[in-house]
C-alpha cells in the first residue's frame, strides 16, 4: 500500500465528513445568526433561548438530510470495504 493511495482514502474520508456535517452545521449557524440578530433588536438576552430553536431546526435538517448523508456514508463504507479485499496480505 503506498502513501497516496492511503492519502486519497483520508481525503475521501474527510470530504465525506466535511459533506455529511456541512448542512447541519450551516442550518444551526444560520438559525444562530437570525436568533442573535433578534435579540439583539429586542434587546433579550436570555442565554438559553438559542439552543431549542437550534435543536428544532437540526431535527429538521436530519429529517430533510439524513438520507442523503446516509448514503454518502454507505458509499464510503462500501468503496473502503471492497477496497480491503483488492489490497492482500
């Protein structure tokens, strides 16, 4: 097994990563920003109003997402799993 070829399966497997986390991090960011923002207009500062509406809004993008993501892992689960058997003792 040389070095690129285990350098490719760790940045497949970090853009994978990066892709299945992508959505969900930028909803809960952008959920973030709109909470922030009115707060900042009514003047609210409760610490603990940010986090239902985040967790509401990653449910929602689970809901909306997961099966994608899903198949994004399976994918990768399944390239690196044929992949042991093509590489021998």
């Amino acid at each position: 097994m040389s070095q690129e070829y285990v350098m490719s399966i760790a940045q497949e497997a970090v853009l994978t990563a990066l892709m299945v986390a992508g959505p969900l991090l930028i909803i809960s960011l952008l959920v973030g920003l709109g909470i922030s923002i009115f707060q900042a207009t009514t003047q609210i500062q409760e610490q603990t109003l940010t986090f239902v509406p985040k967790i509401i809004a990653i449910f929602l993008g689970l809901l909306i997402f997961g099966n994608w993501m899903l198949n994004l892992m399976i994918g990768l689960t399944t390239r690196l799993f044929t992949q042991i058997s093509t590489l021998g003792m």
